[in-house]
C-alpha cells in the first residue's frame, strides 16, 4: 500500500518556519503547508468585518460564510479567502494580532484541522505550525522543532517588516512576540509546544544558511529511515 509522508514543523512565531520550510519542500519536492497563513486569513476575515476578535462567539459565526484556501503557486503557497488572493494582505503587522486570537477558538481550529488533513492525505507533505505534529499530523514522519530566542526572532521579523516598508518600532515588534508567544503556549486547545519525539533545531546562533543546513540534515537522516 502506497502512502504519503509528511514532515512536520511547528515553533513559536518568528523562528523562521516557513521561509525554512518552502525551501525544504522545494529541494526535497514536497508541498509545503503553511498553517499560519489559514489561521491568517481567518484572522483578517475578522479584522475586516470589524468583528471585535475577543468575542467568540462573533468570530465562530463568521466561519459557514468563509472559504480558505492554500494553493501552491510559482512563489510559494498563495492563500485565498472567499475567492480572493491575500496572500499578502495576511502578512500586515495588524493581522498577526487577529490570527493568534481567532486561533484560540475550538471551532476555527477544527475548521482549519480538516482542511490541513485532507491536504496530507492526498500528498507529500512539509506542514508548519504551532500544532502540527502534536494535533493535526500526530504520525508524520519526521517532526521538527524549531526555535530561537526571543531577541533573534524580533530582530528578524524587526528587519522583515522594515524592509517590507512597515514602520514598526523595534522594542514594540519584541513585546509583539512575546505576547505572541505566551497566548499561543498557554491557550488551552492545541497550546504550542515540543512533541517529545521532535528534533530540536535552535537557531538563536545561527544564520539562515547554517540554520538551513541544520534542518536539511534533520529531513535527509529521517528520509533514510522512513523510505
Ligand atoms: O506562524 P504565523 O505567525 O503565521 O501564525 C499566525 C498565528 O496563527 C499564530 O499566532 C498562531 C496561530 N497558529 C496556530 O495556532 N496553529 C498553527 N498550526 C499555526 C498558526
């Protein structure tokens, strides 16, 4: 019986997850899944409906009338809401905010849960996020961990969004992080943390290259176990 394999990568905000992971996916030719830009694009649903994002209860009946989509095209995975590429759009500081929020709420979880399954069933998969081999893919081949410190992260994102052309202030980038990274730990549905067979990868001393050259190693050795 043929089967699929699927990678799984999960870590706090800004450790470089899915920049690592789409080059993965490219050079190993598997797609590559990126979970945050769905709990994104339901996050910017809110966001433009003016829907308050502490309110659960307006958030969950927002979700029958949304249709989020991944598909992969030239650059990437191109992320669609109700039809719409926002692909970029996602990525605005003021989102990030609205996504960590509406990602604490059971039933946008399980909306999401099905569609990230569906997608491993079909295909090979390399899937990053915050719960994918504790939730979504409990039995994917090769689990990852992928971290750094607090300081590396807002220094990295700092340069992202500048270089994006956002004004942003760096030590309100840092305490963004932070408070990234305490609701989505201590959130009670599917809290971000290290499954115990994930390999850890910290890459507060690395650079991207020598961070990439980690994660290469880490997939190739599980490749030879798992084929
Ligand atoms: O990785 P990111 O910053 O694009 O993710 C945006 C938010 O989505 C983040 O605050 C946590 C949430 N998220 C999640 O809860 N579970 C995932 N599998 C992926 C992201």
């Amino acid at each position: 019986m043929s089967r699929f394999i699927s990678i799984a990568i999960d870590g706090p905000s800004g450790a470089g997850k899915s920049t690592m992971a789409h080059r993965l996916g490219k050079e190993f030719g598997f797609l590559h899944v990126d979970t945050g830009a769905m709990y994104r694009a339901v996050g910017l649903a809110a966001m433009r409906a003016g829907v308050d994002k502490s309110d659960k209860a307006a958030v969950e009946a927002m979700l029958p009338s949304l249709d989020v989509r991944a598909e992969l095209s030239e650059n990437g995975q191109a992320t669609y809401l109700n039809g719409e590429d926002v692909s970029l759009a996602i990525r605005e500081n003021a989102v990030s905010a609205y996504a960590s929020a509406v990602s604490a709420y059971p039933a946008v979880r399980a909306f999401l849960l099905e569609l990230q399954r569906e997608t491993a069933a079909t295909q090979n998969v390399i899937m990053d996020g915050r719960d994918i081999a504790t939730v979504v893919l409990p039995n994917a081949d090769i689990k990852i961990y992928l971290t750094a410190s607090v300081e590396s992260r807002a220094a990295r994102r700092y340069e992202e969004l500048t270089q994006r052309g956002q004004s942003v202030d760096a030590e309100t980038v840092k305490k963004e992080i932070e408070a990234r990274d305490l609701a989505d730990s201590t959130r009670e549905i599917a809290p971000l943390k290290r499954h115990p067979e994930a390999e850890l990868a910290d890459t507060s001393w690395l650079s991207f290259e020598e961070g990439y050259a980690l994660l290469k190693k880490i997939v190739s050795e599980g490749l030879s176990r798992v084929l």
